[in-house]
C-alpha cells in the first residue's frame, strides 16, 4: 500500500451513548469524542488518521453508521467507544450488518476520579466502565471478532495497541483487493505444503489467485527500451557496491543489464494488471534468459509479495506483511529455511534462498554480484547479496489444513555468523528460535509450518495476532512461553473446534 493510499484511508470513532441524560450531556459526550480523535490524529505517529463521526443514540444511527462503515472505501475499520451507558440491543442491528474491522476503545474521558466533587451528574456522563461492560457483552453473544484495547486515551500503550490494530486492518483492507500473479501458473512439482485451496484464500481473506504462462511475461520483457534499462542501471550502481566484472567484462555487463530488463518488464506486467505479489518457478522459464532473482528482490523492496516456486500463501503474506510495516523500521522479506548449524546448545537456522531474498532486511549496503545457479539450465543470474540486521524478528506462515487456514509465526533472534562465509553467493539470516532451538522447531513442524515463510523485523507479533483475529484463521504463536506439551494440546483442541464448527 502506497503512501497515497495510506492518506486516503481513515478509521471511524463510533461513540454510544443514549438520549437518556438530556441534552447537555449528549453535547459534552461529542465534545469529548472530538478531544480524543484530535488528540490522536495530531499527536501519536499512527500510520492513518481518525475520524469522530455523530455520536449514536439509538439503533437506526447505528444501524446506518455501520452500514455506511461498509460502504465507504475510505474506512477500513471502525472504533468503538461506549462514553456513557448505551444499551446493547441498539447495537444488534449495526454489527450483525458490520463488515470492516472494529476495536473496541475501553477508556473513559477523565483519567483520575474527581474525589472532592463527584456527583451523580459526573458519574451518568463517566461511565464507560458500565458502557463498555454491556456492548462487550453484545459483542461476545454476536461472536464478533475484535480487538479490545483497554487504558486511558493519553496512555502511550493504548496507542501502540492502536497502531498494531491499524496496520493489521491495512493489510486486512489491501487483501480485499490483492491480486497474485502466478507466473508459471504453479507450485513446485510434488510439493505439498506451498499447494492450496485458492478458492477458499479468496473466500475467507479476498485474495484473487491466478496463473499467467510465462510468455505473457517474456512479451514485456522483450518490449523494454535500451534507454530505461540504463536508468536502472544507475540506480544499481547508486544504491549497491557493484561486483567489479559486472562494470568491465562486456558479456557480464550484458547480463546485468539483461537483469534489469528483466525487472522493467515484470514490474510493467504487474503494474497492468494491477498485482501486488508473484510468484515465479525455476522449473517453468521459457522464453527468459535467466531466473529473476535481482527482479524478484528489488520488487519486494518496492512493496510486492513474493513466493518461490509458485508459493502464493507465502506471496501474499509478504504482501500483507508490507502494508502492516509501512514507516517502520526493519523490513519483510521471503524466506526459506535452508539448512542448520547442529553444535550442542549452540543450534542456529541459517535462512535463505536460491536468489530471491528483500534488501529491506539488509544490515549494511547489499552487493550486486553474478553466480552460477545450479538449477533451471539458464544463464548465471545476478543477485544482492547480504547478511540481515540482527535483533528480533518473526517467521510466519500461512498452510491450508484441509477446509480452513492456519496461521504459524514463530519468533526468533538473529545473530551473528561465527565466521564468515565467503562462498556463499547469496543473501541470508542466521537465526535462533525462540523458546531455544529444538522446541522451536519441534514446534513448527508439528503444527504444520512450512520451509517457506514471510520473515520480518519490523512488526510487532501482535500485529499478526490482530490480523488473524480479523480473517478469522486459526492463529499458532511460537514464543519464548510455548511448552511442547500445550501446543499439542492446543493444536487438537483447535482441530476439534474447527471440525466442530464445520
């Protein structure tokens, strides 16, 4: 999502109250609730602005507030906040027609209590504790999913809740539009887990799924000018420590240069059909001089979702995971686990992949070099090649359990390589998961992870809580407090409720 579609989005503040404390309080209930939205919107680094719509008093206000919710492109979520007490039946109409995401703001306009001069008057316009308690009940017998964010408006942790909940209902908004694009049209011979019910992505998180054959690719490559790739030739050489031969070798310049057209026309390709994630396949490149591995990670760094070998669960989350990680430090990149360090209390993952690995996850400036690829029998692509940052960071996953989707994230530490590793012609992470490394990964591979999956440092794992709440997917979190013995509890319990629920 672009900057200029993140300025057109906006979140409403829905404010219940009743008719039943007259006039003078229904005034102050709305003065307050435009306190709190300028407050937020002129205040806190939310990633979009908030808007205070009428207060509502009765259900034809707040039958027509959702409704309208629903019809704005605009709003990609509401917020609820109950400033004295509203009586729930007249929410029952709104939310059962509530299609966007809502958090529900327990706070209360004043912070401290009044002990000197509170009165009953005070007391009929402060009651959010009583509000909050009767539409929280409403919510629960609607089995509306929700986030509820609990505190004072001014407190900073509400608005980091906040925060997370936004950008979790961005990426909740961009995928009721996300288009991927499957070039090859298909995932990796005889692989099963980057496999799915595409029919089902779309139904349950909007994602529309296609295949394109390879030349409708190669038709745009071939249409580049000389002039454009030359354009971004420079920017390589901007932006990257180029490999020397790459500049002097004539034939290898071409390649680079073939590397270039490349990303032109797939970035073209996409632009027209308006996708947001690709996929490509090694074992499908007809028609291409080599296997996009610069194009692929350049474009991921421009914001578009990517997956390896047809893998478009893994590109779409990619996407996802860029729309939540917009103005924040870190980024999001494809990933793989590709092999382990198995040393006794020292066990590591090191993560990567043939090519196709963001520069947004880099610690220091990548460099652009060209290498042999042993598979796919063309010519020797070009790459960015770096170490990612270390600190904390998250893997998450995205599998088809047969009639439902479940969400895998794992959180995990990056560290540092204990030596250099010079012959690795490719961009990784070297990481240890969380709680340590055998619970870890006895943990993923029971609940079903993939080798695939969208690494990011840049998102809290509360974001993806959120936006498995929004979805409504099945959410397995792997942390520093997950007990082997639980998961699996948790895991079967799962499976009979979703079974249960069929």
């Amino acid at each position: 999502m672009s900057k200029k579609e993140l300025n057109c989005t906006e979140v409403w503040l829905l404010t219940g109250t009743q008719h039943l404390y007259g006039d003078e309080t229904l005034k102050q209930v709305s003065t307050n609730a435009n306190e709190i939205v300028n407050y937020f919107n002129s205040n806190v680094e939310l990633p979009i602005k908030i808007v205070c719509k009428n207060i509502l008093t009765n259900s034809e206000s707040i039958k027509a507030a959702c409704l309208e919710a629903n019809a704005n492109a605009d709003c990609i979520g509401i917020i609820a906040w109950m400033h004295t007490f509203s009586p729930a039946k007249m929410w029952i109409a709104g939310l059962v027609q509530l299609k966007k995401p809502f958090a529900h703001l327990h706070t209360q306009y004043h912070r401290e209590i009044p002990w000197d001069k509170i009165d009953m008057d005070f007391m009929n316009l402060n009651q959010s504790a009583h509000g909050d308690r009767e539409f929280g009940f409403i919510s629960a017998r609607l089995r509306q999913r929700r986030k509820v964010i609990v505190g004072h408006w001014r407190d900073d942790d509400v608005a980091y809740e906040l925060d997370n909940w936004m950008r979790a209902a961005l990426a909740y908004a961009d995928g009721q539009k996300l288009k991927i694009a499957r070039i090859g049209g298909m995932n990796m011979r005889d692989v099963a887990v980057t496999g799915g019910d595409r029919v089902e992505a779309q139904i349950q998180l909007g994602w529309s799924i296609n295949g394109y054959g390879v030349s409708d690719l190669v038709e745009h490559i071939k249409a580049v000018s000389e002039s454009d790739i030359t354009t971004v030739i420079e920017q390589y050489e901007s932006q990257y420590n180029l490999m020397p031969i790459l500049q002097k070798n004539a034939e290898r310049h071409q390649e680079l240069r073939e590397s270039a057209r490349q990303e032109i026309g797939l970035q073209t390709f996409l632009n027209e059909g308006n996708f947001k994630a690709f996929t490509t396949t090694f074992e499908d490149l007809y028609g291409l001089e080599q296997l996009p591995g610069l194009a692929c990670q350049r474009l991921m760094a421009a914001g578009y979702g990517f997956g390896a070998e047809g893998d478009w669960k893994t590109a779409a989350l990619v996407r996802a995971m860029k729309v939540m990680s917009q103005g924040l430090s870190g980024g999001v990149s494809f990933m793989e686990d590709y092999t382990y360090h198995l040393v006794p209390n020292d066990e590591l993952v090191l993560g990567a992949h043939m090519l196709e690995v963001c520069p947004s996850i880099a610690a220091e400036r990548p460099a652009l070099e060209i290498h042999p690829l042993g598979i796919g029998g063309k010519k020797d692509p070009c790459r960015l090649i770096f170490a990612a940052a270390l600190g904390s960071a998250i893997n998450v996953s995205l599998i088809d359990m047969g009639g439902r989707m479940r969400l895998i994230m794992g959180e995990l530490d990056v560290v540092a390589p204990q030596h250099p590793m010079p012959k690795l012609p490719v961009a990784y992470a070297l990481w240890r998961p969380r709680p340590d490394f055998k619970q870890g990964c006895q943990a993923w591979i029971l609940s079903g992870g993939s080798h695939h999956a969208s690494f990011a440092q840049a998102l809290d794992p509360k974001i993806i809580e959120d936006y498995a709440t929004m979805v409504g997917i099945e959410l397995i979190s792997i942390n520093s407090e997950t007990k082997i013995r639980e998961l699996k509890q948790e895991l079967f319990l799962n499976d009979m409720a979703y079974r249960l629920s069929r």
